[in-house]
C-alpha cells in the first residue's frame, strides 16, 4: 500500500471511531528541538539521564539533578510547539471524544493545544466570534494531557508531598539556593524517575480510556518505557485498533492497523487534517 492509501486508512478509522486515544511519546517534540533520551543532544556533561534522574541520584547530590532540571527547562522553554502539537490541539478542540495521554514531561502540548485554541477562535470555529470564557488557556486546558511521567515544569516538596506549578529559574549554586516549599521541605522536580511509580490516578484513567477506546493513534514513541507502553495494549485488549506514526522501528509495528513511517510534524497534520 502506498502512504496516501494509508493516510485514507488510517483516516477512515478514525472518522469512524467515537473514542480515540492518542498515545505521545518523545518523538512527538523531537522536530521542537526538544532531545530525546536515545538520540544524538540526550546527554549532558556526560551524564546518561539515567544517572541522574533516579531518587538516589537525588539524595547523592540534589544540586547536581537540580542543575540538569533547570538546563532541561531551559531548552525545552526556547522549543515552539511543532505542526503536530497543533494539529492534535485543533482536532481534539473540535472533535469530541479524544483522550492525550502523554509520556513527555515538556509542556509543549499544552502550548500547541493554545496556538490551535488561538487560531479556531481568529476563524470564529470556538468562541462564537469572541474569545471563549476563560480565553484561549481556558479552551487549551480542555484538551490537557494526562501526563504519566509528571512535568519538568512542576516540582514536589520532599517533606510534606505538596505538588505545584514551579517555572522560576533554578539557582543550584549551593544547597541553600535550592527550591524550596513554603514548609521549608526541599522541592524535587514533580516527574516520575527510573524505579518509581507513576501516579495512579494518571495510570488508571490512562489505561481506563484506552479500554475505552476504538482507535489508539500512537505518535514518537518506542513503546520500551512500562507500564505506560501498555496504554496500547488496553486498546488493543479491548478490540480497539492502533495507528503509529513514527520514522523509526517500535513495539507496536507488529500490531498496528496502519503503520504510518514518517515524521509527527509531517504526517500527524496530514492524518487529522480531513477527519
Ligand atoms: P524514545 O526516546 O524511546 O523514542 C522516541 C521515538 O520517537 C522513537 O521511536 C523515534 O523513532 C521517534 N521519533 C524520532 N523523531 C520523530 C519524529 N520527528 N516524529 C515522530 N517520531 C519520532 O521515547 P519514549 O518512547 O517517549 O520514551 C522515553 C522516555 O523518556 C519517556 O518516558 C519520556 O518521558 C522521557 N523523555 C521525554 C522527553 C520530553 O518530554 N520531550 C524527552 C526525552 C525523554
Ligand atoms: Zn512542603
């Protein structure tokens, strides 16, 4: 089959499909800039992520993994939102039925989710020819990803487990320096490090709406980080059937109804575009 044979396929399944999951991993901000862990920029000073974005790297040397936080908040905080960002925020503003669940800790889906919200309204499609209530943050916000592996822009208290939006910049010149909370408990970036668990309310609805789902568009993921590559499996459990878009090799090529090869940014706006 061609790729225009698939697109109409891939299409057809989803006109088609009264819930829909789509499934995000880091490929999907890889055209933002953003690195991925197993691609060329995933390291810093040498170190793999792996070795600093574990609990026991935290208690060793909090400054240290403070630092990398505060450079990862910084890349991703110069990355705009690519065209595929914006594509699934336009087509989950118009269409009902649609759960994100992401893998990303970047914030970039909410900030395409809001270039879409700001587009719609300008076409008078959302709004009803003025801004929505609450405005355009308000419209993205509708459409927000479950987040199973946390955000690089929240951070959680150490001491009393308090978790909040935190954007300001990270000063890891000494221990003193660091965020703290207003219990005066060290903050830690609020994202799910190697050996711990994810959250369970996130993994339930996650899985929850997968099971729920006829169609499972998976866009940049390998499917190699569990359990959250099981996502696919509930929909697959359930009779669903899966989408991927991805350039490279995944778990779920076996599996996939269509099998899109081929860049997020590219073929995600191509896909959703006529649906
Ligand atoms: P991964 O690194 O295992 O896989 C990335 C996938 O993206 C690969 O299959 C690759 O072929 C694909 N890809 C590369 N360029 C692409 C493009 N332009 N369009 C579509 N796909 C493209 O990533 P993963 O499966 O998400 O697992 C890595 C873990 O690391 C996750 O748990 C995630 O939380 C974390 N991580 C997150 C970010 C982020 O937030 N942006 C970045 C790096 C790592
Ligand atoms: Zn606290």
């Amino acid at each position: 089959m061609s790729v225009a044979d698939d697109l109409r396929c891939a299409r057809d399944l989803l006109a088609h499909a009264e819930r829909v999951v789509v499934f995000t991993g880091a490929g999907v901000s890889a055209e933002s800039g953003v690195p991925t862990f197993r691609g060329p920029g995933g390291l810093w000073k040498s170190f793999r992520p792996e070795q600093l974005a574990t609990p026991q790297a935290f208690a060793r040397d909090p400054r240290l993994v403070w630092e990398w936080y505060g450079w990862r908040r910084e890349i991703v905080a110069e990355c705009r939102p690519n065209l595929a960002h914006v594509a699934l925020g336009r087509w989950m503003l118009m269409r009902e039925g649609v759960t994100l669940v992401t893998q990303n800790v970047d914030d970039l889906h909410e900030r395409g989710a809001e270039d879409a919200a700001r587009g719609l309204i300008r076409e008078g499609r959302i709004g009803g020819g003025g801004e929505p209530a609450g405005g355009v943050r308000a419209a993205a916000a509708r459409v927000a990803p479950i987040r199973l592996h946390g955000s690089l822009f929240h951070a959680r208290c150490t001491r009393c487990g308090g978790e909040r939006a935190h954007r300001d910049p990270i000063d890891a010149a000494t221990a003193e320096t660091l965020p703290r909370c207003a219990c005066g408990g060290l903050l830690r970036p609020a994202v799910v490090w190697f050996g711990e668990s994810l959250p369970e309310d996130a993994l339930q609805a996650a899985f929850h709406a997968a099971s729920e789902a006829a169609v499972c568009l998976v866009v940049g993921t390998t499917g190699a980080v569990h359990p959250a590559a099981g996502v696919v499996h509930e929909t697959l459990g359930a009779g669903g059937a899966v989408i991927v878009v991805d350039p490279g090799e995944t778990a779920y090529d076996d599996v996939a109804a269509v099998r899109l090869w081929g860049a997020a940014g590219e073929l995600v706006p191509e896909l959703l575009a006529a649906t």
